[in-house]
C-alpha cells in the first residue's frame, strides 16, 4: 500500500501529462469513463471543480487492443495535477508559499459524479506539506443532506442546493462568483425517488469559450429552466454542450433546450464497461439526435475536425442510419469492428457497440481521451496522447497522422510507413528501404522532413505537428518548396524537437507571396527577430509580421527605434516588449499611428532621473508597453489623457525603491485597462486628488497606488463615484485608513456615506 502511494505521489509530482500552465481561460473535460469530471479555469479566478467521480473506469491509451483499464488512482491524480497547474499557473509556476482557492459543484449524488471528490482533495493534502502552500474549499452540492454520506467533505465549507432553489444569473451566485465564469446556475427540487432531478444546470463563458452543463438532467429538469428564462433562452446558447447522463436515451433529450442551447460540440462521457449494470450508453438514437441538430444549425463540416473516433450502443439499422446521413459530404468514415464483447443488461442480439472513425463534432471522452478546450470548440487539445493528437483505444491508419485533414496521400509511402511504424527504427533492412523511398521525392524539404520528422523510435512514428508541416509543404507548389525550405533551415535546424514552432514557421511563411519571403526573412534578420535557438520565439515574430505589408513593417519599426534604437543589445523580454508593440501598432489605423505613438512614448520609457540608471527597467510584463499604447488608441483626447496621466504617474515613482517603479506601472495600466476608453480621463480626474493625499502622507509607500487603483477601477461603474472618492480623501485627511490593508473597509464605509449623501441631496432638491 505504501508503495503504490508513493507511486500516485511520484504521479502527481513528476509528470507532464498535464503541466500546461495555461496561458488562456480553459476548459479540462477529463476521460473517467463512466462519468463526469470538468475544470474550469479563468485566468486570475479561482479554478472550478464540476463533479468528479466514475462508475466504469475508460481503457489505458495504447497502440494495439489491449483493453486494460486504467488504476483509479491516476485518474483522480490527473484531476488534482490539473488544479495544482491551475494554481502554479496563478503563482508565477510555483506552489510553494501560494494561499489558493478552490470552488466545486457536484451536481447531483451519484456516485459517478461525486466519489472521486473526496480522494481528489485527500491527493493535494498529501503533497501539500512539501510545497509549504494552503488552500481552502468551498463547495455546492445538488440536493440535501440526506442525500450524501457524512463526513463526505470533511472540515471543508459546503452548502446544499435545496437551501438555493430556482435560477441565478451572473452577480448573485455567491462564492462562486469567485470563480468568474458563471452566467447561470439553476438548482432544482428533486424528488425522492430520483437523484438525477437534483440535477444542478451550469452555464460557463470564459473569454474564448461557453459551454452548459447539465449532470444527469431530465426533461422535466430541462423545461424548467426554460420556464424560468421565461423568454430568454437564448441566454444560454453555448458552444460546447456537455450531454447529460452520458448519452443516455431515458427520458433526457429535449429537443427545445438543445435548439436553445445551440451547441458546435457535443461532449459525451460514457465508457462500454459503463456501470456495474452495464448502462449501454451513449445511446445510437442520441448521437443520431445530436447529429441531425448540428446539421441542422450548419454545425457540420463548417471548417476541419480532426478525425477521431466516436462511439455508441445500438442496432445495425441505426449505425447505418448514421453512416448513410453523415458521411455524405466526406470520404466514407473509418469502421472499428473491434470492440470488447461486454455483457450489458439491456443487450438485445441486434445491438453492438460501434466504433466510427469521423471528423464530426461529437466527442466521446472515451475515445478522445482528455480534451482542453480554450477557443475554438471544433479544435480541443489532446491531453492524452504525444504532441497533442490522439492516438488511443481505436489506433487509425497511418495516413491520418499524416493528413489529419486531407486523407488522400501518396500509397506507396502510407504503406511503406505503415510497416515502418510496426518495425521501429532499428532494422537496418527498413533503414534502407526508407532511403529509396526518399529518393523518390523531389525537394531538399521533403527529404528533410521524412527524415527528421517521420522516424521516431518512440512508437508511432507520425505526430500531429510532424503531419502539419509535411502538409504544408505540400500544400506549396512543387516549384517553391525547396526555396522555402533554403529560406527556413536555418531558423530550425537547432530546434529539433520545437515541431509545433517548426510548424507555426512554416504556416505563416506559406502564406507570403513567394517573391517576397527572401526580402521578409532579411527583414526580420536585419531587426534581430529571428533566434535559430528559439524557435517559439521566431515563430511569433513571423507570425506577427505576416499579417502585414513589409512597407507597413518597416514604418512601425522606425517609430520602435526611437525606443529602442540599437535593436541588437536587446535582451529576450525587451525584444518579446517590441514584438507586442509592433502588433498593437499595427491595430492603429495610420493616420493615428504616429501621434498615438509620439504620446505614448514618454510613458513606455522610464520615467524622468531613471533613464540613465535604469535605462532598461521599462516594463514589470513584456505586454505593458503594448498596453499603453493600446490605451491612447483608444483615446480621442490624446493630450487631455496624456496629461493626466502624467500626473498619476508622478505618484507611481519613489526615491528609495526605483525598483518599484515598473511593478506600480503594470498594475496601474491593468487598472486603467478596467475603464471604459471614454472614461478614463474622467476616472483620473476624480481620483487624483485622492492619490495626492496619499503621496503625501505615505511617501515612502507609493506601491500601494497601483494597488488602490484597481480596487478604485473596480467600483467606478457604480453609482455616486464621486461621492466615494470625497469620503475616501475626508478620512485619509484625517489619518484614518491609511494602511492598505485598511482600503478594503473604507471603500465599503464610503458606500454607505454615499448612498446616504445621495438621498439627502435627492430629497432637498424635492423640497
């Protein structure tokens, strides 16, 4: 027993599986076969846990069928080292000394949804003691207390939803709106005999991505909510619906909430061992319903899937229902006969699992493994396969990881790399069999790339981004491919395990008419953006010039110089600085672009006596430059801002700690980034006064300005403003609420001093 704890321990510390540390809000819909497991996380928010929990665990990925399922332990371990990333990521990548939160929604009692909870937050205790960190939990649980065991949470703080019955939207869902992400939370009364109508309905809007899920709701659960939109439906149009009860055809399907719902992806989470009675979901009839409401709303085949495997219980008739009506429009999908003979209660000698290779929008996690979600919903991330593409239980032909979008390609190489594949790399007979086979190519790139990129010792020998840019190459007419590849060489031959950069280089530079890559290339070397050694960062370079002419290009560049006029002495974050500047340019229509420039200038350089001793201390973030430039291009009285902000900035600087100069500007320009554009002068204007007072009386802590400033920026869509800031400068006058950990208090003593102060002069000015 010990040993196989040190061996979750060991899981939860050493692997990368899912170490993203996401740059972008997203959504984590985790395979635990039969059940559900989703994490929502949004940037500078407190993570969201909805339900965890399994009654049939999924099949370990694999290459071959080996139908072995995986240990519950790793299961509940990916779900806790995806809130440990959630909280690093929060944390500048580090656990350590970090006081984190954590919400969770279990939507109804079954065990499906809710027993790994417990296991889950018992994993992060475990390594808590030596990451030195704390964290606490709160949780909504759908139904009452008798419908959970007890002790099912601990010491942590939980409510139960029957206490919060009926529809919440944003602003009025309580600690959960800590987390940011809810637009509405519907909590219905059960019924004794049927946990599944206790069922919590969550809709979640994320920067790039919605999504409304639903546990196990009925119809009846279903009508409801509509009911209670009372008009409104279209509130909860999302793009990613997570289909409730695993896929099942009992009495779920609504046909009005799905049109309401209007989803781009469907998401099914359901294993063929599913239950211990053998619960045969998802259901052929559901995938055909959720099928035809995708065509129905132009879902289908609107832009590239990638090809994955769905899979679903049902009679022959059904399955060729759905291969007749869904395969038109491609070529015919891939059928995996393959599947365990699993004995299932409600079985008839008609029905059988099926197996369908597609490039639909339907997932069943089963299938699919892990998906992220952060922008487009028809293109998730594959957490559990190498390089991001999926590679389990049902193993296509080679030609797909070839071609994930056009599947057409050469038959001799498919079949050549399809024995390859199986043979691995260490047979010399094959060695030289891939040699000829080369030979038979025409460009230098192709050549490179088979050699570089399509032998891999590590299994499968085709991967997602290797694929891409063997299709990009030949996407390019055959007379420019080695002249592109001349032109890119040596910008990756350093870089040789980089493919998704390799790639993102190629792509962009696809796109460049062909006479003028050689003249971008030299451009971009001439201004020190290309780093053989990095090539992430060279692909954001050509990335971000490629969206323009080379003639604009050198226009923006020429206005950088006058920052940053030896580009070559650049260190990697000024030079990152100048890339997200030259796309913020670029945003400015040029009429505006160089008096937008000349006025932001002083700002971005640093402020007065500090440019000779910290010449290069402009930026707390590579994006603070950017931003400001972003905040005068939104700005039509450009003196009128610039001067007040002039005057806030004075109050940012400090004799004693100039070191904190560029760490006050970050936070005030993410202040400032809160206002609306035609507020903003307005907003310095009546806080100004206030950090005057401040300035005087705690010189020697100016940092907290910045800080005072999106608290301020928070609440100044609120009514009497005003009002506020008079009581906030009247208290500090008087020596009051100085610290700023005191700030906090005194905006809500100022609250009511307002709305006192307001109704008094509401009702003289009735008198």
């Amino acid at each position: 027993m010990r040993k196989f704890f040190i061996t979750v321990c060991a899981f939860l510390y050493s692997t990368n599986l899912y170490a993203t540390y996401p740059l972008k809000d997203e959504i984590t819909f985790f395979n635990v076969g039969q059940g559900h497991a989703v994490l929502v996380n949004k940037i500078g928010y407190t993570p969201l846990l909805i339900d965890a929990g399994s009654d049939g665990r999924p099949y370990a990925q694999g290459e071959t069928y080996e139908w072995k399922t995986y240990p519950e332990p790793l299961l509940i371990g990916q779900i806790s080292r995806k809130i440990l990333d959630c909280w690093q990521q929060s944390h500048g990548g580090v656990l350590q000394g970090g006081d984190y939160h954590l919400n969770i929604i279990v939507t109804h009692p079954d065990k499906d949804h809710k027993d790994f909870i417990p296991s889950v937050l018992s994993q992060i205790c475990s390594i808590q003691p030596h990451n030195n960190f704390t964290f606490s939990i709160k949780a909504l649980l759908g139904g009452n207390d008798t419908l959970y065991p007890q002790g099912f949470l601990g010491g942590y703080a939980f409510w139960y939803s029957s206490t919060y019955l009926g529809l919440y939207s944003r602003g009025v869902c309580g600690f959960l709106e800590t987390s940011g992400c809810i637009t509405h939370l519907y909590c219905p009364e059960g019924i004794k005999s049927d946990d599944n109508r206790w069922s919590i309905i969550t809709r979640i809007q994320l920067d790039g991505i919605s999504a409304i899920l639903t546990g196990d709701a009925n119809r009846t659960v279903k009508n409801q909510m509509l009911t209670s939109l009372a008009g409104r439906t279209n509130e909860i149009e999302s793009d990613i619906l997570l289909a409730p009860h695993h896929g099942s055809d009992n009495d779920t399907y609504c046909e009005s909430w799905d049109q309401a719902v209007n989803p781009q992806a469907i998401i099914i989470g359901a294993a063929p061992n599913n239950g211990q009675n053998g619960y045969g979901h998802p259901r052929a009839s559901i995938i055909l319903k959720h099928l035809e409401l995708l065509q129905g709303n132009g879902r289908l085949w609107a832009q590239n899937v990638m090809p994955h495997c769905i899979l679903y219980r049902g009679d022959q008739a059904l399955h060729e229902t759905i291969q007749h009506k869904f395969s038109q429009a491609k070529p015919e999908p891939r059928l995996f006969d393959k599947v365990p003979n699993f004995s299932w209660e409600h079985a008839t000698e008609m029905e059988k699992w099926h197996l369908v290779w597609a490039d639909i929008p339907i997932y069943t996690l089963w299938t699919t493994g892990t998906l992220v979600f952060s922008e487009n919903p028809q293109t998730p991330r594959y957490l559990d396969a190498p390089n991001g593409l999926m590679t389990y239980v049902a193993v296509p032909e080679p030609k797909y990881f070839l071609s994930p979008v056009q599947r057409d390609r050469e038959p001799a190489l498919i079949e050549f790399v399809t024995e390859f594949s199986i043979n691995g790399d260490g047979d010399a007979e094959k060695t030289n069999e891939l040699k000829q086979y080369i030979r038979t190519f025409s460009s230098e790139a192709e050549v490179f790339l088979l050699k570089e990129s399509l032998v891999l010792k590590e299994g499968l020998s085709l991967y997602k981004n290797r694929a891409k840019i063997l299709n990009t190459l030949l996407e390019i007419p055959s007379s420019e491919r080695n002249a592109l590849f001349k032109l890119v060489k040596p910008l990756i031959q350093s870089n040789t395990r980089n493919f998704s950069a390799r790639y993102r280089i190629f792509d962009s530079l696809k796109s460049i008419i062909s006479g003028e890559r050689a003249s971008f290339i030299i451009f971009l070397r001439e201004h020190f953006f290309l780093e053989p050694k990095d090539a992430a960062r060279t692909a954001k370079a050509i990335e971000t010039f490629s969206q323009f002419p080379l003639n604009e290009a050198e226009e923006i560049m020429q206005l950088i110089q006058q920052i940053y006029p030896t580009l070559s002495a650049l260190s990697t974050r000024e030079r990152d600085s100048a890339l997200a500047m030259v796309a913020a340019m670029h945003s400015i229509s040029p009429t505006r672009r160089t008096p937008v420039f000349s006025t932001a200038m002083p700002f971005i350089m640093p402020h007065g006596s500090y440019l000779a001793e910290y010449p290069k201390a402009c930026f707390h973030d590579q994006d603070d430059n950017s931003s400001l430039i972003n905040l005068f291009k939104d700005e039509e009285n450009l003196v009128g801002f610039s001067s007040k902000l002039q005057e806030a900035f004075q109050y940012l600087t400090n004799d004693q700690f100039p070191d904190l100069y560029k760490e006050n500007k970050h936070f005030f320009i993410q202040a400032l980034k809160e206002i609306p554009a035609t507020d903003r002068i307005n907003f310095l204007t009546k806080v100004l006064p206030l950090f005057s007072i401040i300035s005087l009386l705690e010189h020697h802590e100016n940092w907290t300005l910045s800080m005072r400033a999106q608290k301020l920026a928070k609440i100044y869509g609120e009514p009497n403003f005003s009002l506020k800031i008079d009581y906030c400068i009247r208290q500090i006058q008087q020596g009051r609420f100085l610290s700023i950990k005191d700030f906090d208090g005194l905006l809500s003593f100022s609250e009511k001093y307002a709305e006192k102060k307001a109704a008094k002069s509401t009702t003289e000015a009735t008198s």
